[in-house]
C-alpha cells in the first residue's frame, strides 16, 4: 500500500494498492480464482476510533477510484467532487470515505491488461469473465484488510448501485445504510443490446487482434470510440440533447460530406476520442458484460423480494431520474416494493429532471438535497453527530 500526498486545490486523501497474496484468492461466480489480487483504492478523511464511519463509493461503469481527487490520465477532477467534499453530502471531516477500482478495470485494479502470473504476459482474454457479485467480493476483501467491520453507508450510481444493491444481498451484516441511484435489479434486454453494439465495435477494429492487442503494441482505439459514442447516448435525454445541440451546424453551411456537420455529432467523436485515453478495451468487454449478467433475483428462485430477506436492518435510499430511459423509474420501484415486502426501510424518490441517467454525475441540486438529507438522518441514528 502506498500513500498519495493531496494535490493543490483537493482534499486529502490516501490510499494506492492493496495487494492480495497467492493465498488470499477472489472466488468468482465462474468458478474461477484470480491470486494474487491487487484492488486500487482512495480513501479521504479518517476512521474514527468506534470505526463506525466508514463510507464506500461504488463508481460507474467508465469510472474508477478518484472520485474527488485528479484523475492521473486526463487531468480532470474527480468524477463525483460535486458530492464528496468539505460541506457535501459524503464530507470527509464526517465520514471515512473509500472508493475502489473493480475487478476488471484499468486504473490498478487486477484486470485484463494485468500480468498473468501464469504466462508473464498481459491477460487479455484469458481473464477469467467476472460479474457484479466479484466486484463487490473483492470490494469486501479491502473493506475488511482496511479494518472496518461494518460500514456506515454504500453508495452508488448506475453500476454502482448494482454494486449497492449487491451488498445488501450479500453482506447485509456489514451494512447499516444503502443509497442506491439510477440503478435496476436487472440488466434489460434494451441494455444488454446497446452493450453488445460496443463489444462487437470494438472486436471488429482490426487492432484489437483477438484481445491480445497489448502484445502486439496496438490499441483498437477506432472500435472502442464507437462503442462509447453509442453507450453516451443512453446516458441523455432526447430533451437534454435538443436542448444542448438541436440541429445547429458546427459551420457554416453543410458539408455535403461526412465530417461532423451536426454539433451533436461533434461532441459524440470528441467523447469518444478522449475515452480511448484513458481506458483499456478488454476492460470495457468485462465490465459491460459483468453488467449484462447482472440479476439480482437469479439466485433467489427469480424473487427479488428473497434477495433482502436479511437486510431489515439497513436502511435503504432509492433515487432515479424522471428522464432516465437507461434505467427507469420503473425498476427502481421494483426494487422499493421488493424492499418493503422483505420488511426493509426503505425511502424512495423520484428526481424530476430532463438530464437523463447521467444526472446523478451533474448539477442536480435536488439530488444533493435528498442525499445530504438521508446521510444526515442515518449519521445521526448512528451516532456520527
């Protein structure tokens, strides 16, 4: 493990990679092990002495640890600063806050351009498939090597509130509070189809060369710009992308050709190409396809409510977006009306925006408000002041 000292303009924060031996193997779903295991994490403000508050950050598919601090690769600041801060609802003089790259990434965590003990070369696609459940085992892994019992709180958005709603199935004993956003039970066929559109663009770009792209010195940075370009547009709305381009030029007149004469087909190569960047193909196949198996009632005889059977103890958050055709309303109640039929707490609202699924990831201030508002009620039940 290995600390990181704060950067000019950011909170502190710590943490670098926590590597697992030989003899401490993730066990997947597939039947697989990964050993050794090494998961990158972030961690910001301190455990207090009761170890009681302790937050972890489930990030989103194209997202990685630095969630408040400056991504190493772009510059950029951290993808949720706008929540996690002094004064925001996840503040790191309250809370003990930890944030973990998955399994499968590319930011640290052991995934498929990661040496392969076996064979001293990258593993390419001779990583072994993973799903929502080994994300969230590893993540228990690091919560327990860092020392912490029980958790105050896991959140998340989109595939990090899978990852939220996965925990309360699986280590509901280590939870006392969940908030769960813009997330489903399930993955839909809708998803799974726009997922599989980016998979076969970037295995149709010749430099991807089976997967073993890395060997060969390549990137497929052609296929995987498409495939994020198609994926964006379910992060909008049809009413976020009018009101953004319309149909405005990007120039004078039209091209009568194919560059980029509309100013949304600008923005999407412009996404795609900054994409490329910073993120590993095979990693955008294992995680997309860890999203698509993902099916919370699969191993509970098909009945969601059986998933949280043993999680009346914790208290639930479930927040969506009235724009949000990724994952609508619709399921989020779904998981609600499962939750009070096991006998939870939960608490539910509906964000009306018209900034689609990405709206927990912008200037939302509704959002901020009910977050901030269920954290200060579980901090104060818990004892946090």
């Amino acid at each position: 493990m290995t600390a990181q000292a704060p950067i000019s303009g950011e909170i502190e924060r710590s943490g670098g990679t926590w590597r697992f031996a030989a003899n401490q193997p993730l066990r997947l779903d597939s039947g697989a092990t990964l050993a050794p295991l090494e998961v990158a994490y972030e961690t910001y403000g301190k455990l207090n002495a009761g170890k009681t508050n302790a937050v972890l950050v489930c990030h989103a598919l194209t997202l990685d640890q630095h969630v408040a601090s400056t991504h190493p690769t772009t510059g950029k600041p951290g993808w949720w600063n706008r929540a996690v801060g002094p004064g925001l609802p996840l503040d790191p003089e309250r809370y003990f806050i930890v944030c973990a790259n998955v399994v499968g990434g590319c930011m640290g965590t052991t995934g498929p351009a990661s040496t392969d003990p076996a064979t001293g070369a990258p593993y390419g696609l001779g990583f072994p498939v993973i799903t929502i459940g080994d994300m969230v085992r590893a993540q228990a892994m690091l919560v327990e090597a860092l020392g912490i019992e029980t958790l105050f709180a896991v959140v998340g958005g989109s595939m990090g509130g899978m990852q939220v709603l996965q925990w309360a199935a699986d280590y509901p004993e280590k939870l006392f509070s969940a908030v769960c956003i813009a997330a489903a039970p399930r993955h839909s066929a809708q998803n799974i189809a726009f997922h599989e559109v980016g998979r076969q663009a970037i295995m149709a770009d010749p430099n991807w060369c089976g997967g073993a792209y890395l060997a060969a010195g390549l990137r497929p940075d052609k296929g995987l710009a498409v495939a994020r370009m198609a994926a964006h547009i379910t992060y909008l709305s049809e009413s976020a992308l009018q009101r953004k381009f319309g149909r405005e030029l990007q120039r004078d007149g039209l091209s009568w050709g194919f560059d980029a004469d509309f100013q949304v087909e600008s923005y999407l190569r412009h996404q795609g190409a900054s994409f490329v960047d910073r993120f590993d193909a095979n990693s955008y196949l294992y995680i997309t396809r860890a999203m698509d198996y993902f099916d919370l009632a699969a191993n509970h005889g098909g009945i969601l409510t059986e998933a949280f059977l043993k999680a009346r103890t914790v208290r639930f958050c479930i927040l969506s977006f009235s724009s949000d055709w990724l994952y609508p309303t619709s399921e989020s109640r779904d998981v609600v009306r499962a939750l009070n039929a096991a006998g939870c707490r939960a608490s539910f609202a509906e964000i009306v925006t018209d900034k689609g699924h990405d709206a927990f990831l912008l200037d939302e201030p509704q959002l901020d408000q009910t977050l901030r508002g269920f954290m200060n009620a579980q901090a104060q039940a818990r004892g946090l002041g």
